[in-house]
C-alpha cells in the first residue's frame, strides 16, 4: 500500500489520495472498469482479466485471453436507466487489436465475438439506455451495433484512425476524434454534423458528461480542454511534459480525471486543478471513476493498476468548518471557539451536505444527519442504494438523489415522499436542475428541457392542477425561494439565452406568468432565509432585494436592485452560497471569495413578514436609501397596507401614486379598494374579476373606460343590460377629442338605438355610487355587530 505525499492550496476543497498500486499485470495495462463502488475489472498486453476486490484486497484472475487478443478498451454493459435495473448487467465489451470485440460475462466467458474492424478496435462504448453499442477503429470507421452485437448502421468512414468515441447526453448523437478535429454526428441521417478544430496534436481521449453537458478532450498536444456542446471552448490548460493520455468525468459531472506519464490529475469541472500526483506507473491509458464517484481506477503502461480516492473536500456554513479528512472521518472545526470534533462513519464517505443547522452524511448504505448543536449523537437511517448523487436541504427536510429516484426525509430520518414525474431521469439531475424548498421540489425535465416539474414536497404529487410550468425556450437552471407560504413561492430560472425570470410556483387565474428581470445572467442564489437573489450578471454582482416587486410594480423593479462592479470576481465566477449576509464566490482559478450584503434589506424583509410597518418605517428613515424606501412601497402593496405605501412612495418621489393611494382611500367599499389596488400592480382581470363577484358591475365597466378598453366595457354592459349609454357616450366623448371618427361596427349598431344624455348618465352613475356607499356602510354595521356577538358569548 502506498501513501503518496500531497500537495494542494487550502482554498481547494478536494484532492487525491493515491492508496493502491498495484502491479498484478506482468505487462501493460490498457483498460479498466467499475463493477460496484469496490470492484474493478482490468486488461492488458498479459491476456489477462483480472477482477480487484477493494474491501479485502484480493485480486483473481477471472479468465486468460486468447493470445491473439491484445484489449485496448473495456466498458460494462449500464446497470440502471432512470431507476430500472438492466437485465444485461453482467456484461461488459472488450475491444481489441485484432478487429474484433468480444462480449464477456462477469464470470469471464466470452459470450461472444464478432469482427467489427479492419485493424485493431479502439474503442467501444455503450450508450446510456443499454441499447445500443458503438465501436471505432483504425480503418476509421465508426459502427453502431445492437445490445447483442449485430450491425445496426456503420455511421462514419474516414481516412484517419478515430481514437477515441462518446455517447450525447441523451444518446441520439456521439461525439468522435478525427486528427486534430472533433466531430458531433446525430443518428438521425440528414442531421447537421458540428465540427471544429480542437487541438495542435492528434486527439487521443474524449468523454461527454450527461449531467453538465460539457465535452472533455486531451491529446497529443499534451493539454485537455472542456467544452461545451455547441464546440465553444470553455477551459484549455497549459501544456503538460506529456500527451493526454487519457480522460474521464465522474458520474455527477463536478470532477473529471486527467492521465498522462506517470501524471494523475483531478480537476474542477470548470477546468482548474484540484490536485495533482506524482505516481510512477508510466503512462496512464485509461481512467474510470467508481458509479459513487468517490474513487479512481487508472490503468498503467508500467503494468500497475492505480486507485485513488477524493479525500480533504471542504464543507462551510456560518461558524462551522467541516473536512473530509479521510474515507470514513470527518473533522468538525468552529471557527468562533476553535472547538474540534472528529465524526467516524462505517462505510466510506459519498456525498455531504451541511445547510440550515444540519449535517447530512450519505456513505455507501447509511446516512448520518448531525445537528450543529450536538455532534456526538447523529441519527443514523440505511439507505437503499450506496449510489447517492446528489443532497439538497431547505430548512424542515433534506432530499436524496440517486440512481433509483428523489427521497425526501426529514431531518427526524422519516422518509416523507418520493416524489415521480413523467419521464423521470434521476442521473442526470444536478443543483442547476432540481431545486427544494420547505414546500416544494421543482424539477426540469429531461425530454424537454422548456418544461418545469412543480411537486408538493409533503405529498409527492404535482401541485395545483398538476400542469407543469412551461417556459418558451430551454431551462438551464432552476432555483427555489425559501421563505414564505406556498402560495407566495418564486421559482427563479436562467435559461438558454441567460436571461433571468422569476415565476410563481403557484397558478392563479388562466395564465401562470413567467416575468424577465435580468439579462446575461450566469450564476445565481438565494439567500437561506430571506427572499433576496443574487446573481452574476455579465459584468457586475446583482442583487436583488425584493423580486416580487415585479408582480406589484413594475417600474420600481430597478430601484430594489443593488449592483457593483464583478472585476474583481475574474472571468466566469460562480456562486456558490448566500448565507446570512454573506455571498460566497468560486472564481475561475478554484479559490474562493467573500462579498457581504447590506444587512437592512434582510431587517426590512424581517420587519415586513412580522406586520412591524412602524418598524419597517423607522428603518427606512435611518437608511436614507432610495432602494430600501422601493422595497417598503412594494411590500407594502403586496400587503395591502396603504398607509405605509404612501409614505414609502412620498420618499421616492413617485407623487401620481401617492395621489392614486390617496383616491384608493378614499373609496367606499372594500371590493373597490381591492380592484383598484390591483390596478395599481396591473392585474385588470382579477380587478375587474372582484369587482363583477361583488355584483359592482358599473364601477368594472369604469375600470375599461379608463383603461380605453372600449370594446370589453360595451361588452360588460351588454351582457349585464346596464350603462350601455355611458359607455357610448364616454365614447364619443373620447372621439371628438381626439378628433375621429367612429369606424367600430358594433359601436355605431348601438348608438342607432340608443340615446345618449349625459344627465340621466350622471344621474345613473351617482345612484351606482350611493348604493355602493350605503352597502358598505352595512357590511360594516354587520361586521361589528357580529364582532359584539362574538364578544358577548364569550
């Protein structure tokens, strides 16, 4: 067992341990693979197939190959698809130099061989539903063949040898080497290829992640590159002493491996170094990550077999730093005492997250959640599947993802709901396309990547009508409000042209309005407990102090927005977490930022959620800020609550609204004040709606003329036989003002038969008024006698 020493910058939260390297191979070793997280299948120039058992650290040779057959590449056949166990499990695809690939069982009987090439077998990969399997080769071409290995299509005959082949994300497209180009090939026969030129040298390795979309490339050149999948580089390292040999992206897409001579480097999936090793094994052909994504198998030239694990990954929340310290330790530090404790698991450490209070631990079949007040006794729950991908936490539950499906349990270990969705993908969900909240789960979907799944947390079932939300291009990520009720939650989503919206998860009314509030958005967050976002926008840091301002007046949106200049973020920042006031940022180098928010927005969020107006006025008053007196007026509006809103509007100079509130006011029923105080945040359909349900029909046909929606208030009057004539009359009086004349066919149809006199219309209209007056008066007297009721019986 060998303990390499390490080197890595404590603003990293990963690197690599090197605890295994073996020499079993008695010559080069060119390809290896994962069965479970702690069993691997290797090969090489020996003939030989040896499967390693980590746990017991055995190594036995499960079959001796034909002497003609040299391997080059291994892959197994994929266990699950969306939670469906495969029946062809067992299986893996060896090619080889001999132009054939053979079909091997676990147990090592060669099940079948078939020739595919002129010259050796580069490579062969199956696709992510276990369908179909493609193979490359010297004579340059590239065929896809069925699971049981007969010829479905040769899709490709080039010139040159392809090296090196990968499956898109959704399997309908490969990605393959021509010299020192890459190439995108869809199935579909007449679909447009993408090519571009990618490297200087010749390009030995490419893998496509399925959860982050990215495109990993290394070659003779001796540099890897990411990109994206439309061919635009995103990364290119420097230049290493040695080709690329090989590449390879952990199941979750946050990390990818790189292999050159006696080089084994762990990377971001952004492209920088998390940690770099020395190993002297030659060569490294090949790399697989075990399905946990905890471990790294790398095939030598020297005849090694490397195993690396991902240890020394770093967790932060408020006053608490917590460290990966080995495969089953933790080390817990409070920065405010400088206090240790150190948390021992049974099984090797997956995945970790520590949010709102709570640690929460997944190992290969346990799940440990600790709470920040006492990390000696944490709750302890098997799991079904060692294959956790993904932990989120909002502040009453946390939820699981794995290879099956979306467990949500609370922080007690009690599993609430397990929520499904048509066409459930769970391996390929990531933090950008599932997001929880205290009530809500919201999912994007893979099939279609402009529809978003809004689930009940509690019952696992789709929300209101079960219609999910749609938006009109690709969704690229999703995020979930934290605070508040269900009714008032805000789903914030960036989508393929980076512009941000913001959408209540909740429908009201026919539409559910999806509204832009930012453009060339890269990066965003919620704050943990107060609705407040922040994003990275083109080249500034954005905040957000009240989004919902959007819904209640529009024009003040930009007055609530706080930005600064993000120069010193560097080139492509991301956000990692907003707590508190604090906002942490990953810059493109992997070293971590800090910027702190104004903590007032947050006191007048507190202010406001607990009825404190006073309060809420008095802080603004301090402030002296023109975007914390916005904020008021549009929580005060979204509350109702005119008093304050007149205030905050008088300190930002908004004077018509100020005399509208006042007009608001001064109104006689509370129907009217509702409907005009949805005017005022522009949804006419529900006032107009509350008003017709109060049976104040004039006053919803006042509302059109004022709004010079002619046709829907002659519309009104003619359905409820009343005001037929004002409507015509403040018609023609608009008319001739304007100096027009009428061309409306269904106007000039009723002025034909009716008369228009502006004294029985003035008339009407008070009589309306009066009635209104004298019904609210009585709605009052009943409420307070009902109120002297209610006291007296007490």
């Amino acid at each position: 067992m060998l303990h390499n020493g390490i080197n890595f910058f404590q603003c990293l939260p990963y690197c690599v341990s090197i605890f295994f390297n073996f020499t079993a191979h008695k010559e080069l070793v060119s390809c290896v693979g994962w069965t479970t997280a702690d069993e691997l299948y290797s090969s090489g120039d020996d003939h030989q197939i040896l499967k390693w058992n980590l746990l017991t650290n055995e190594t036995i040779q499960v079959v001796r190959l034909a002497e003609e057959i040299y391997p080059i590449d291994l892959h197994w056949f994929p266990k699950t698809t969306g939670g469906k166990k495969q029946i062809q499990a067992e299986i893996f695809v060896l090619t080889s130099t001999d132009g054939k690939f053979h079909l091997i069982s676990k147990t090592g009987r060669v099940e079948k061989s078939v020739e595919a090439h002129r010259g050796a077998v580069l490579a062969g990969r199956w696709n992510y539903e276990g369908t179909a399997l493609v193979t490359v080769g010297e004579d340059g071409q590239i065929k896809i063949w069925s699971k049981t290995g007969m010829l479905r299509s040769t899709m490709v005959q080039q010139g040159t040898p392809v090296y090196s082949v990968a499956w898109g994300p959704d399997s309908d497209k490969i990605l393959y080497t021509l010299g020192k180009q890459l190439i995108i090939k869809p199935l579909q026969p007449n679909a447009k290829v993408l090519q571009w030129k990618a490297h200087d040298g010749v390009i030995l390795k490419v893998d496509w992640n399925t959860v982050n979309d990215l495109i990993l490339s290394g070659g003779e050149d001796c540099k890897y590159k990411v990109w994206d999948s439309y061919g635009r580089l995103l990364y290119c390292s420097q230049a290493h002493d040695y080709p690329i040999t090989s590449v390879a992206w952990a199941s979750d897409g946050q990390l990818f491996a790189v292999g050159s001579f006696n080089t084994l480097r762990l990377c971001d999936k952004t492209g920088w170094s998390y940690a770099l090793e020395k190993p002297n094994t030659g060569s490294v052909f090949n790399i697989a990550w075990s399905v946990d994504g905890t471990q790294i198998a790398g095939a030598c030239g020297n005849g090694h077999v490397i195993f690396a694990h991902i240890i020394e990954q770093h967790w932060e929340w408020k006053n608490f730093e917590i460290t990966l310290t080995k495969r089953r330790s933790m080390q817990v530090r409070n920065v405010l005492n400088d206090a240790l404790d150190v948390l021992e698991f049974r099984d090797r450490v997956i995945k970790a997250s520590l949010s709102h209070e709570h640690l929460v631990v997944v190992t290969s079949l346990q799940c440990y959640v600790y709470s920040t007040k006492n990390w000696n006794t944490p709750l302890v729950f098997d799991l079904k599947e060692g294959t956790v991908s993904l932990v989120l936490q909002a502040e009453r539950h946390f939820l699981l993802l794995d290879g099956a499906g979306i467990y949500l349990y609370s922080y007690e270990g009690r599993l609430i709901s397990s929520p499904k969705f048509p066409g459930m993908r769970t391996d390929i969900l990531s933090s950008q396309t599932i997001s929880l909240s205290n009530d809500t789960i919201a999912v994007r979907d893979k099939t279609d990547d402009k529809v978003i799944y809004l689930i009940d947390a509690i019952s696992g079932k789709p929300l209101g009508d079960g219609k999910p939300l749609v938006h009109k291009i690709e969704v690229m990520e999703v995020a979930l409000d934290q605070f508040g009720s269900q009714n008032e939650r805000k789903v914030a989503i960036i989508d393929k042209n980076r512009d941000l919206y913001i959408a209540s998860v909740r429908r009201f009314g026919k539409e559910q309005k999806i509204i832009k509030i930012g453009t060339m958005v890269h990066s965003i967050a919620w704050n943990d407990k107060i609705n407040i976002l922040c994003g990275m926008q083109n080249t500034h840091f954005v905040v957000w102090y009240y989004p919902n301002t959007i819904y209640v007046d529009k024009e003040l949106l930009s007055k609530t927005v706080f930005e600064k200049d993000a120069s010193e973020f560097g080139k492509s920042p991301q956000i990692v977490n907003y707590v508190g006031n604090q906002v942490t940022v990953r810059r493109a180098n992997g070293s971590l930022i800090y910027t702190s928010i104004s903590p007032y927005p947050a006191i007048l969020h507190e202010y406001v959620s607990a009825s404190r107006w006073d309060d809420a006025v008095r802080l603004c008053r301090f402030v002296k800020e023109q975007a914390m007196w916005s904020c008021l007026a549009a929580m005060a509006i979204a509350h109702k609550d005119l008093m304050t809103a007149e205030v905050a509007y008088a300190a930002i100079g908004e004077i018509d609204k100020v005399q509208y509130i006042n007009f608001i006011k001064d109104l006689p029923s509370k129907e009217s004040r509702m409907a005009h105080l949805l005017l005022l945040t522009g949804n006419v359909q529900d006032a107009e709606g509350i008003l017709i349900q109060a049976g104040l029909i004039y006053q919803a046909i006042q509302v059109n003329i004022n709004l010079f929606n002619w046709d829907r208030a002659l519309e009104l009057a003619v359905k409820y036989k009343t005001h037929v004539d004002t409507v015509l009359a403040y018609r023609k009086k608009f008319l001739k003002d304007f100096q027009k004349e009428e061309t409306s066919k269904r106007f000039l149809q009723y002025a034909e038969g009716v008369e228009v006199n502006w004294e029985k219309i003035q008339a009407k209209i008070e009589m309306e008024i009066s009635k209104e007056r004298e019904r609210a008066a009585t709605n009052t007297n009943l409420n307070s006698t009902g109120s002297r009721n209610t006291h007296v019986n007490r």
